[in-house]
C-alpha cells in the first residue's frame, strides 16, 4: 500500500463491561500491524476502562478495525481520521 492511501487515525474505546476485554484484546491482536501506540486507563471511580490508539492505516482497515470493536457488547468505540497532508488544504 502506497504511503498516500494511508491514514493517520484515532480510535476510542470506553469498556463498560470488564467481561468483554478477552474479545477486544484479540481483534486489536489481529490489527497489531495497523496499531500505532496504546494507552489503556482504569477509570476505577466510575467503573469503566478506556482505551485509545493511534493507528496508521488505509481508510478501509481503520473502519473495519472499528467496526469489528464497535460491535463488541460491553464497550462502546469512536474513531476519527486525519486528512492526508496532500488533502488538508482541499
């Protein structure tokens, strides 16, 4: 994949449910090479953990990543895509 139709994005995770992080540990297992950097924070005061990553990748990868983690009962996920810095004054 040209560098071109690559992406920079974020992607938000806020688990509600603590049963549900075996299966959002192994999709972000299956998309390590699209992973950019992780931080993941227990928000103990009000039982909730949230997770963000800066991934690196083509629009379709990125919304599928999403997609797959979004239909994750127990957790709910945003993502937001950069602009190629070709594009940003378009």
């Amino acid at each position: 994949m040209q560098d071109a139709d690559k992406r920079i994005g974020i992607i938000g995770i806020v688990i509600h449910n603590l049963e549900c992080t075996a299966g959002i540990n192994q999709i972000l297992h299956e998309y390590a090479n699209l992973i950019v950097g992780r931080m993941g924070i227990p928000y103990r005061e009000r039982g909730i953990s949230v997770i963000t990553l800066i991934v690196d990748g083509s629009n379709d990868e990125i919304s599928t990543l999403t997609g797959k983690l979004g239909r994750i009962s127990g957790a709910t996920v945003k993502s937001m895509v950069a602009k190629n810095p070709e594009n940003a004054n378009a």
